[in-house]
C-alpha cells in the first residue's frame, strides 16, 4: 500500500506579511525554572509580542482583531463557560465571537500555504493518520491552524495547546473551537494557565494520545512528569525547536527516552531555508530597515563562511560591496576562496571595513580590540545563532557613550567623537528586523506533517528509542506553481 | 589659477535612516495653478508628510523635535518676531529655541556627508565663491544645511527658501537662523507663505542675487514674473528637478531664458545612482516592506531593461528570482538577452509569473488583459518613473473587490476569489516604500555646488543662455574610505 | 512602400569553429607605403594565416582543402585561364575544381548565419538592392561568400576582390565563381596582385559601380587615386574596418570625400558584442588556452573599466576571482565600485596579484617597475585595442632572460630567478589566442547589408557627403531561436 | 610532540599548462583481465597518450624531450643497463642522459605546487617520515616527482613503478634516477613491463616496504598475490584512484583488508575541487576548444545539479546563458530552485535549447527520443562520471550519419538535414578537452603526502583494517600568496 506522491501541481499562491513566529525561540521553560521563566517573558517574550501586535493590529486594517489584543474585560478564559454554535465546550479561549474573523485569517493563510494544502489534497483520501491521535503544543497562529486542520483531514483526532504564553491569535483560537477543535490557548497566559491549558490536552478520561507534536518540549515534559503511562501508547514524537531537541537528546543520553522522535528542526529542507536562503534575503531586508545604509561600493568584513555566511556574502556581493571573509574552519576557508571571496583575519581588515557581520555561532568573535579599531560610522551586527558573536558588553565602559538612535540601532561613541553602529545590541539580527517569509512556515508545517504521517505508519523496527531526522525522501518544497511532494506512504 | 581637485581622502561615514527627501517630486506649482496645487497637497503632498513624521518622530527618540512637529500654538511665524543669539532677525522660522538641537542634526548630517566636507575642505583656501550671491529654494533639512553652510564657506552670501510646504525641518531652520543665516521657511507654510518667503529671498534692499540654486522652478519663476531686471546680474541657475529642467527648457524654446542654466538632474552620476544603483537596491527594500516575499526561486516578469530595468532584474537574479525581461528598444533587448535573461512578451509569461514590474517610462504596460491573466497572489508593481505604467483605471469595475491589505498594498479581488496583489496603487513604489540613501543625497548635494562653482567662475562665453549638463569633468563620488573629487577650478 | 521587419523567427543555427578572421585587422596598406605593407606581412599576416591554416586544414578533416592550401604547382592565377561550367570566365581564383567542397563549405556556413539568412528571405521579394552595382573588398571566405550571395539575392550586381593577401579560402572563391559571381582573390597573392585583382573588379567596361563595401579602405582608395569620376554614381560607401575608418575621417577632414559613408564598425550592436560581450568570454578562453591557470581563488588586477575592461572582470570575478580595477576615467571608476570591484592603483596592488590585464587603450599602463615589483609566476597580458599598453620594450635589457615556453607564452626571468608569464608578447591577446565566434560575424555581415539597404535607398539629403553611424533602428540580432531583425524599408 | 602548522606562507607560483593527467583513470587492470585491458588501452589509453605529446612535445619547444618520445633506437629499457653519475644502478628507465633536462621540468613544478614545498618545508626538521619505507605506483611525472622527492626529504625511503603504461615523462623518471631514487618506469611499457617494473620495487632483498601509496590499486593488489606476507610490516596504503578505492572496499567487505587505508580521492577538497571548481571553468575551456560557441544568450539545459552541475552551471549563467536544469534528488532540485535556476523536465525544453550537458552519473538521461526533438545544431555533451549518460548506441542507425568534423566533434544528421553537435562521443568532457590545472595535482600531492604522514604517525588504534577518510583537519589549499596547510604531527 505504498504510494509516491510527488510533483503535486497547484495553484501557487504568494507569500503575506502576516508571518508572526519565529518558531525557533522558546520562551517556556520548566515550571521548575521559574527565575529564568520570568527573565525570558521580559525579554523576548515582549519583543515577540510587539512584533505580533504589528502585524495584526496596526499593519492591517481589519478591526475584529482589537477586541482580541486589547480586551477591556481582564477576566480569565478559564473563568469563563464558552460554547460553540454546535453546542461544544472543550476548549478553553479568549471569546468564541471572534471566530468570523479567525476563519478569514486562516483562510488567507491556507491561500499562501500551497505545500501544506497541496499534502492535504494529495493524502485526504488515504487518511494516513486515521486513528493518530496527536496532542500538540505550537504557536497557536493562522498559519498552525492550517497545519492542526490539515492533520484532521488526514484523520487524525487532536488536542492543542499554545508553546508561547504570547502567541496566540484568539481570533484563530476561536475559529478552531467554533469547528470543534478542543483548543486551549490565549494571548496573554499565566505560567500556571500555561501549564492548566497543556494538561486540559492530555489529562482527558477516555481518550489518550498516540502521537506528540512538540514545539520546545514543554508537552513532552508534562507527560514524562505526570502521565509517563502514555509512553506505552505514543508512536513517537514531532520535535520542531532547538531547545526541545536538545531536551529529548538528554533523555535520550540519559535512557530515559522511551518513544522515537523526529527533529524537523534539523531537517536539511529547513536548515537550507532558515540558513542560507532566509540569511540571503533577511540580511539586506535587515540592514535597510535599521540603517538604510547603501550596498554598492561599500566594505564588509564577514565572520563565519558557513551556511549563514555564505548566504551574507553572496547578498552583500551582489549588491556590489566588496567582501571579506574570516573564517577558521579550513574547508569553509577553501570554499569562500573559490567562491572569489579575500579570505582575511578580521583585525587585518577591521580599520577600513564599512560593515562588520558576524556569522560564526561563536563566542566574542568582535571584541573591544576591534571596535577601537573601526572607522568612525562602521555598522556592527550579528547573523549568527548565540547573541554572543560581538562582545557588547566591553561597550558598557565609563568612556563610551550609548546613544538609542532608533529601534534596534544604538551608536555607540567614543571619547575622540568616533562613532560605531550597533543593531539589535548585538543580537541576532534578523529575527529583531525581518520576518520569517510565510514560505519557510508553509515549509516547516508540511515537515512536520511530514514527520507525524512518517512515525505513525512506519512498520515495527524502522524507529528505535532515539532522535531522527526526518529521511531525506520527505522533502517538500514549492517553485514555480508547483509545489513537490516527496514521499511515501 | 586652475587647480585639479582629485582623490581626495577623508574618514568615510555611514549613511544614516534620516534621509528625507524625493529631491525630483514637486509637489508646489506656480501661483496660477491653484486647483493642481491643491490636488496635490492632498496626494503625495501628504505621503511626502507622513514620510517625514515617521522618520523624525517615531523613528528617533529625541524629544527636541517633538516640540516642532505637534505645535500646540499656531501662531504664523510671520506674526512672531524671532531674535537670533546675536541680536540678528533677518530670518523668519518656527522657532529660535530648536536651534541647539537642529544644529546637532546638522552635524550629524555633516559626519555622514563626505564628499560635500571634503569639498569645503579643499576648497575653503580657494574661496571660489567669494563674493557669489546665491538665493536657494530647496528643501530645508539637515542634508540642504550642510550645502548652505558650505556654500558659505566656499564665500558666497545666500538667502533661502523651502520648496516644498511641509518638508521643512523646523529645528535645522533654527539652527540656521541662529548663524545669521536668511532662511525663511517652516513646515506647514500656508500657499501664501510659500510664496511670500520666496520674496523675502530675492525682495531685499541693497542686496541682488547673481546665482539660483532652484529645486522646482519656484525661485526662478518668481523672478521672472516680479523682478526680472535681476537677470541682468545672475551668472546662472543650477537645477535640481525633473519639473525645474523642463521649466527651463520651455524658457529656452520660447527664447526667454536669458541666463545659463546647469540641469544637475541628468549628470551621469545622479542619474546612474538614481536608477541603476538605487533601484538595484530599492527594488528588494520596497517588495520586502510591503509584502516580505521570499525572492529565491520565484518568477518575475521585469517590464523594460533600461537603467532602472537592468537594476532590478540584477537584483532579483542574485537573489535566485528567474527573471523575465521584456523590451521594445533592440539595444536595451539585446542587452538583456546578453546578460541572460530571458526575453519575451509580458503575454506570453503572464500567465505563470510571481511578479510583474514595470520599469519603461511608459504608459499602459501592464493592461487589464495581463492582469486578467495573471495567477492568484500575483504581486505588481511600479518602478519607472510615471504613475500610468500599470493601468490602474481599468480596475476599477464593478466586478472587482478592492482590499486594502496595508499601507501601500492592496488586494484586488476576481469574482472567482482571485487576488492579485497591487503595491503603491501603482505609483512609483520606491519613492512610497523605500527611502533615498543619505549617501545619493551627499552626491547630489556636492553635485549641485560643483554647478555653482563651475557657472560663477566660467570664463566669458563658455556657457550661452541654454541649458548644460554638468561636464563630465565634475564627478564626485566617494568609495573605500576614500572621497573622489573630480573638478577644475 | 515602407516596412518595418522585425522578430522574423527561424530555426537558429550553431556557432561553428571555422570563424577564421579578424575582421578589423587590416594587414595591407597603400602601394606607396611598401615598407611598412612589408613589416606587417611579416607580422601580423603571418599570424593570420598560420591561423587560418589551423581552422581549415587541421582541425577539419577534409581532404578537399588541402590540395588548396599546399599547392605543388606554383603557376599563378593570373597566368592561368580557368573557366566555370556555364562557359563564364569573369574571374580569377586558385583552382575552379575546389568549387563543390566549397560549396559545401558555404552550406555551412548559411546554417550558422541565421541573422543574414533571416534578411535573405525577409527581404528577397522586395529586392531592395536592385539596381545595385557593388564593387566589395574584404576577407574571401565562407562566412562572406553567404554576404555576397545574400546581396545578390538582394538585387545586386557585384565584383570582389580580397582585403588581405592570405585571408582567401580557395576553395570558396572557386564556388563564387562556378554561380558567375565574379571574384577575384587567392591565397598568397603578391603585392602587385592584390592591387591587381582590386583593379579587375573596377575596371571593367559597361558596368560602373554605385555601391562600395569596403574592409580597410584599399579599394576605396583604387578608386579615388585611379577612377575618382566613378564617384559620381557612387551612392555611399560602407566600411568594417578601424583603419577604413580614420582613412574616410581623414579625407573628410580634408573635404574630399565626395560621397556618404556609413561606419559599420562603431555600430552599437558591433561594439558591444566586440568589446563587452565578447571579451567575457575570450579572456578566459584565451587565459586557459595559454597557462591553464585555475582562476577560483586567485587575485587578478584589471587595468582599465571599459566595455573591455567590464567583460573581463565580470567573467573572472564569476570564475571566483577577486579582481581589482584600475581607472582614471571617473564614470567608469564609479562603476566599478558600485559593481563591486575593488579600485586600486596598479602600483599598489602589483605586488600580490597572480594576474594583471590591460584593457585601456593607453600606453605604458604597465611599465618595467610594475613588472619588477612583480610576485613570481604572475602573468601579464593586454586586451586592449593597441599593442603598447605593457611596456614590453623595457624588458628587452640583457639582465632579462627570455624563455618561450610554448605559442603566446614567454616566461621573463629575473636574476633572482623570478619569472613573469608574458602572454602574446604584449599583443591583444584574444586575437591571437581565441577566435571571433561566427555568431558575431553573423551580426557584422547582416549590420554591412543593412547598411548597403540603407545607403542605397536613402531618400535625396537624408545622408551628405560624411561618415555616419548605422542608424540605431538598424539593428540586428538572434537569440533564443529567434532572429531580432530591426530594419525599415 | 604535537606541533599544528597552519597559515604558512609562501611566495605564490602559477600553475603551467604541462598538466598531464587524468589521475582518476586507470587504464590497467589486473592481469587476469587481459581482454579488457587490452581494449582500455586503445581507447583511453591512446587519447592519455597524445595529449601528453600534444602538451610536452608539440606545445614546448624543448628539443631535449623529443628524444625520448621518439625513440629511433627500440631497445627495452629491461634489457639496456645504465648506470647514474654515481654509479647507482637501481632504477630501469628510458635514458638516463635525460636527466638535466627532466631536472629543469622538476624545478618548473616546484616554482608550481606551493603547497606541497610549503608542506616540505615546514616539515623537513621533524621528517615526519623518518624509517618510512614506501612502495608507490602512481603515474611518473615532473609534478608527481615534486611528490616522491618530497616523501624523501621527509625522511621517507621510497621505490616507485609507474601507474599506467603510456603515462611515464622519460625526462623526469632520468632525473629522479640521477638522484639515486629508486624508479623502474618508462613511456610506453609492455603489458609485461608494467608489472616486472612493480615487482621491481617490491621483491627487493635485504628492503621491506611499511607504506603503500597507490593509484588504481595495481602495487596493492600485487603485493597481495605475491608477497602477501609484506603486509604484516605495512602500516598502511594511500590510495589516489576511485577504481583503487572500489577494489579496497572489496578486500574490506571481504574480510581481506589487513591493513587501514586512506580514501584520498573522497577527501572534501579533492571532491570539491574535482567537481565544483574544476568543472565551473572545464566547462567553458571545453566548450569553446571544441565548438567555439558564444555562450550569451543561449539557452541551455543541464542533466544533474550535483557538485559538477552546479559548476556547469554557475558558470554558464555567469556568461549570459539561460539555464534550466534537470533534477531529480529533491535536495538538490531545491538548491537549483534557490539559486534561480528553472527546474524542467527534458523532454518539456529540449525542443528549444542550445545545448544539452549531462551531469548526473546515471546511465541514459539523453536517449535517442530527446535528440529526435533537437532543434537544428543542439550541442550536446557529457561532463558527469560515466560515459553512459548520452545513449550514444541510439544514434548508431543507419538512417542517420555520423560527419566527423574535428577531434572530439561529430555531427549526427538526421534525413531532414538537422544535426546535432556530438562532443567526445558522449564521454567525459573535459577530460578529452580540458586539462587538470596543476592548482588541483598539487592539492592532491599534498593531500596524498598528509595521508602518508598521518598513517604512519597515527597512534596504535587510531586506525583498524578500513578504509578511511582524510581527517578533516588535514586540509590543504593555497590562496592569495597565503597556502593553507592545516595538520597535526
């Protein structure tokens, strides 16, 4: 009964501004954790959360979203009894009236999620998840809600709730609780709600989940700590972050990890995308936004040659700056050079350069040494994954002035009136200045269906108790109208 | 006493976001043309304004400006009397007191502006302007005062207008007056102030003008019309502005234009920036701002291969876009077809494109026919220099939901449900979208002295009463630190 | 009876290898000047024809040709009496036996020059050269053979003679002359012949020319020292060559020249396709076929920015190079950088780089202190129009030692033992070490048809007695199975 | 007594034209096999041979080598005894009076191969190889005696036999025999010869070989037959060639291997070099040596997007050409989709494209239905691995004929007229008509240096009875006057 679908041909749609999440960044952590819980909400948890009110409230005109983000009534969703026009009350959100215009919100966002549509065309009529019964934890957004629907089409039976105490669209929430999706999230959760609303998902008589799609382990954790007897049942786990997949490697080191997982993270399909081609386009996108700096004739000294690199070097070349490239690994020396790139050490080059980007995924890569260096205007900022790359906090000294220029833009000037440019207080810049195209999105869903389809329907012995990558035959991408499906059943 | 001006080098700056301006969009007509005056207050007279606000008030936290642009009092400034520090009033402003905080604007200005201080530098010896009476009609900014401010070093006396009602910058007009500098300009002029700070400029007892600085043809039509004896003594006129050149053309055909003029608008280097190497660079900025497109692998149809067409298509191609040309000019198609784009006929490709962008200078080129055609999710766009490229009209019938999406993007619906996605109502979408680099407006503003300098101090004969483009000898432009400087004195 | 041709569609043929000429290298000068008519013999000529010897003998397999080119019997053509199979005998060639391989030569010819074949069938109805009495001097080889048949298709009458003693394919000539085409051209003509044969398509009684088509200007030249009245009939002339060229500009300088001229030469689709087009690909042809250099990785210094100079960075920075520019001319300075090279000054940059080319036009732009500076193993050579653009003559000091290494290669070795790779001795290397595709030919044949189309039925005054450009609608190219054909009746 | 060496830099040298070999074809085969071996050798053993002469005795002027490759005198070098300047004997070769001139030629390739002098120096105070006794069979050429030589300074004791009958430059091998190295091998061997000169170097009394550096496997599978108790002294072998690698993984999943062996073919920089790099330039020196097409504007298809066919076409979309590509891996499809690219299936463009190369590695991607629908002069050829790709055989038939119109270049014509271009017979490019620049042997001499280093170093365990990769930490490359040598001792 195994079937090739591929070269799925669809309508092609375009991508919109409405991408919200940058899935990649968890900011829940164990309830055992709470100190660095409350830091990480005052941090990147706000930035995350203006960014989300951007989008829906003032970018778009529409105003059945207001009401949602700017409730006049503080009480709390689990105080409140909602039922749906069916008559429904398993699920818990902020205000069932919205979901009209959650409806339309997902219906644009199935418009621009070819891939995901096109995989649920394709498999609709084999159901390949009939009887999966999947509890999930997700950014609860438009652009997930075509994800949790496409699951059911496929046959599965679901309960959600949110990874993110910031996330939620209501509206979205509401439009899936009105069609009898048992949905437990709100914008503006407490930790306790967060964790009330992950147990309604599993802690529920006469029903129990055979599959887990996670998105930073905070579902898993709960069901190790209270329900571990589901184990027995689960066919495996969707892991989608960085932090959940570093958690599921430590049971796994540890013994402790009971069930297969897949790491859509490291999927080569979304590594390529969030690396190499976002970075390609997010890096001018960023730098425009902030310093509206132009490319042409400029010098840029780039750190890091590995996939963020490459996709710097090529934007900044094409845009007619002249690059250099320090880099340590000898390979990823090799390839800059022959891809016509002045292989440099950054101290050598730093006192002419016009742009200094870090992209090395490594500690104080730009140190205090090199600021003193850099001519007077030089922009510095960092492409790679730790905030770290760039030594900020040699910056707080006595006989530097900070001054806040703009958002994400900090010059920072020195006793002789020398001025350097930080974006984003050095860190990572793209996901301050530029949005996730909803492509990447649309990409990332459909692994992950991908992966869920995948463990549920492999035959006894193709997973053990470990951490897999997705096969390389599940590969899904869109060009052209036409969207390619690859995989098997 | 000729003197080669050449490589010279300075400590490069960084451009910076406050770049305000579309130096070739006027929005003021003469007196006699109330009724375009009016309509035009209202379209990009408003655009232009808000433009403005949000880069000086929402983008910057300083709260000196804030003062300027929410005035509580509405009190003319000319009903106030203002006194500068010096005991000096020959000026009319907002407001005196801004002046510290402008002149902090202008210096930041002056660090980001090199090539223009590298020509005061080098030529503030030489003082070629010495004993140069220059009334000016621009917009006043911080970029525009580092011209005057040179302009005075280089020798010359000046007076100055705004030509534009709401760009001017109020706290850099303090800063000017507070230096005994005549400025008569604020930002909300009245028509009648417009005009009336324009008379202040030439109407003055004791002192006449022998060079226009114009932006627009506002300062040298008045002149005509009220006090046309001063032409007598004017050496020339130095333009800035599409609408400026073809106003002196007509003067020149009609055998009026009694004094020389310099078109800066088409010196090779303003025109190479303004199309070639700012549309390379403003055509991702502008889709990325309005729609967050993924370029890589998508298809785009680019509607003519001149400087602007050669830009974008270059741009979009480095970002893994495959890219369509059409052409009508056999050069222009041959240079595409030689740069490996794909030629062909906007029907032919319309069908299946992600993209369309116009960049002909022509009228209708993008019909309702193609946008019949188009797929779902299609985005258009404009990037030549009318507003008639896309056939805007012929979409507004009955059949077809508009959608306003968000600033500049709105969604034109099909019966059928499909959308396409149009930018900037289909205006010129980089002037709407994207901002002028501060390092083109250095080039433009070093470009306009160099034409005052080369008309005040030619020989006799060397320029009739026609209109020049500035010789190719005076070039400027500033790369790798290093400030290139081309002219003779 | 007007007609615009345009986008005529035909199969599109392949590039051959057989392009044998230099069009615009003209080797042979005035009688009067028989010295220096000999040294170039001796130089250029012989390159040429070793050159061609390559292509037609030892590249082809045919055994046809070979009895041409190696001829046991020495007797000269002009001796012989050779008639063609109709009973014609208005010709003087080689060997008329040669005529069927020829012929085939010819064939092959037709199927490359899709743009000339397009004009034959566009234009064969209107036969817009009726009437037309051409007298032609240029290379007699295949590619030429379908220009003049195409002109005789066209309407024309016409008589040829060569523009190069050892330019003539035999074997063509004999196929010209069994279709009655009077020809008059061999291979290894002497001096006295070749102004001979020039005299026997001139002289002729009956029939006077009104058309010339001239490459090099030998036989306008005839004309004007020993029939200047036939001038009078003469509609125009139209020449290939640089050096036609300055010889028309001299005598119109000198108001002699009676009769309009067209330059072919400085048409913009020939310039283009010469120059930037061209160059792209021969530097790295002409590269690899002389030091099988890699070019990934290396640094390159690139003398100048013209068309020539833009070809050549554009193909090494795609290969992986990291190329600096050098320029004195600001425009092309300025685009240099906004394309993203590096500008540097020769002498600063001499010392580290693997490569230096000139592409200037200048002399002296590469001088013995460059070359002392130079690394070892670096190599040196010149793509610009002249010879003289490095200084090799300061290489010839006894404290050099001279080691050629293989055809267009010499090693330059210093007493420390350094040794620079000199390439073609200083000459224009590409046209020496590659050859013109016949795709470009195509285009230079068509353009000289055109030109003749336009000459001769150019209403009274559209042309007075000087040298023209091709008029921009005149322009022709192929791509993409189409053939662009822009030309108006 | 670990020490790193990295970063050291060396005068750059350019690489020469004398690059002889295709290291990665073995022409000889076991003895077993003698039919195949037989039919190897007329085929590609003949092609080695001439290009060899071509490069040594057509393209250099040195009159010393033509004595060797033309030998009047046929005495076996088996039957002459010479004798060196000291009176050693142990080596059998051609001529032993060769020997200055193949000294110059070593010299030549040191001033070439930077890194691997680099790696000699750097290395000869720790000779790394000291009581190293290594048995190589590799091909006997001035670059590999760079090689051999450096081994020994290294403090490595060494006999060496020839790897491939044709390939031997007798003025090398006289020159390492002057020197007193051990090395039985000369241009043109016998079947007979080829494994008494191998067994030469083994079966030596009182001398037992611990190293084994192979190219094709024949000293291993030698020593094997006849000496296998060699093996318990040999730390390990080194092998070049991928039919060396294929017969090693059969000893290994044999249980056979006894010893571990480096994989120097498979290293990251040989692969990338091999394919990515080398190919980006191979592919237009192949083109243009055999068709002299102009790439801008054309429209070509290419097979495949691994490693090779993105080298295709990166580099053929950087000459103007439009490229659609062909793939079927969906990670690689989307890195063409990416890099902007139009994926298509062949049979959907191949109607319309200029050319066609294949780079995929598997058997039939063009087969006979394909060029039935070749448009009129399609170039088609093969730059991937087998030379099975092109289904040559389907134009064996009689209603089609074959013109054999230069080295590597057929025409197939159809009974209509058409004719497709066939290059090499469907084999591998540019291997017939490119040469391995001396960059790329010089990277894989070092590399083959390292991996002797690092076995015969290794620690008792490092190493079991495998076939391994080259640690990533033991990289080679040169750049920008800087060689790159990354390894530990």
């Amino acid at each position: 009964m195994r079937k090739v679908y591929s070269l799925v041909s669809l309508t092609k749609n375009r991508e919109s501004k409405d991408a919200v999440l940058s899935l990649n960044i968890k900011q829940i952590q164990y309830p055992e954790q709470t100190r660095e819980f409350d830091s990480r909400l005052t941090k990147t948890g706000r930035r995350s959360l203006s960014h989300s009110i951007s989008h829906s409230s003032t970018d778009s005109n529409s105003s059945g979203g207001s009401d949602a983000e700017n409730p006049e009534d503080e009480v709390s969703p689990r105080d409140m009894q909602q039922i749906n026009s069916k008559g429904n009350m398993d699920f818990c959100i902020k205000n069932i009236k919205l979901a009209d215009f959650g409806r339309r919100e997902i219906e644009l966002a199935e418009d621009e999620m070819t891939a995901l549509m096109a995989l649920r065309k394709a498999a609709q009529g084999e159901k390949p998840l009939a009887a999966a019964k999947i509890v999930g934890c997700t950014h609860v957004t438009a652009q997930t809600a075509v994800l949790f629907e496409t699951l059911k089409v496929l046959g599965a039976q679901c309960r959600w709730a949110a990874c993110n105490i910031y996330s939620t669209q209501d509206e979205v929430a509401a439009a899936l609780a009105e069609q009898d999706f048992p949905v437990f999230a709100w914008k503006g959760e407490s930790e306790d709600d967060f964790w009330w609303c992950i147990d309604r998902c599993v802690n529920v008589e006469g029903w129990e989940p055979n599959m887990i799609l996670d998105d930073g382990g905070d579902m898993t954790h709960w069901i190790y700590k209270k329900y571990p007897h589901l184990f027995k049942k689960v066919k495996g786990i969707v892991e989608e972050s960085i932090t959940g997949i570093h958690r599921l490697h430590q049971l796994s080191k540890a013994g402790k990890l009971c069930v297969p997982a897949i790491n859509v993270n490291d999927s080569v399909t979304k590594q390529k995308f969030d690396n190499l081609y976002c970075c390609r386009e997010s890096i001018l996108d960023s730098l425009k936004k902030t310093t509206d700096i132009m490319f042409g004739g400029k010098q840029v000294a780039i750190c890091g040659y590995g996939e963020v690199g490459k996709g710097c070097s090529a934007a900044l070349k094409a845009m007619g700056s002249v690059v250099y490239v320090t880099e340590i690994d000898p390979i990823c020396a090799l390839q800059a050079c022959m891809d016509g790139f002045r292989l440099a050490k950054l101290g050598d080059v730093v006192r002419h350069v016009d742009m200094v980007i870090t992209c090395t995924g490594n500690k104080n890569v730009v140190v205090r040494e090199h600021m003193d260096l850099m001519k007077n205007g030089c922009v510095v900022c960092n492409m790679g994954r730790s905030n770290t790359e760039i030594d900020v906090n040699s910056l707080q000294t006595p006989e530097l002035v900070w001054q806040h220029v703009r958002a994400q833009v900090d010059h920072i000037i020195w006793p002789d009136g020398k001025r350097i440019v930080l974006l984003a207080e050095g860190r990572v810049l793209n996901l301050s200045s530029s949005t996730v195209p909803i492509y990447v999105l649309s990409i990332t869903a459909t692994t992950q269906a991908l992966a869920l389809i995948e463990l549920f329907n492999a035959p006894e012995g193709r997973y053990k108790q470990d951490v897999y990558l997705l096969p390389k035959k599940l590969v899904i991408f869109e060009t052209f109208n036409t969207c390619f499906v690859f995989f098997v059943l």
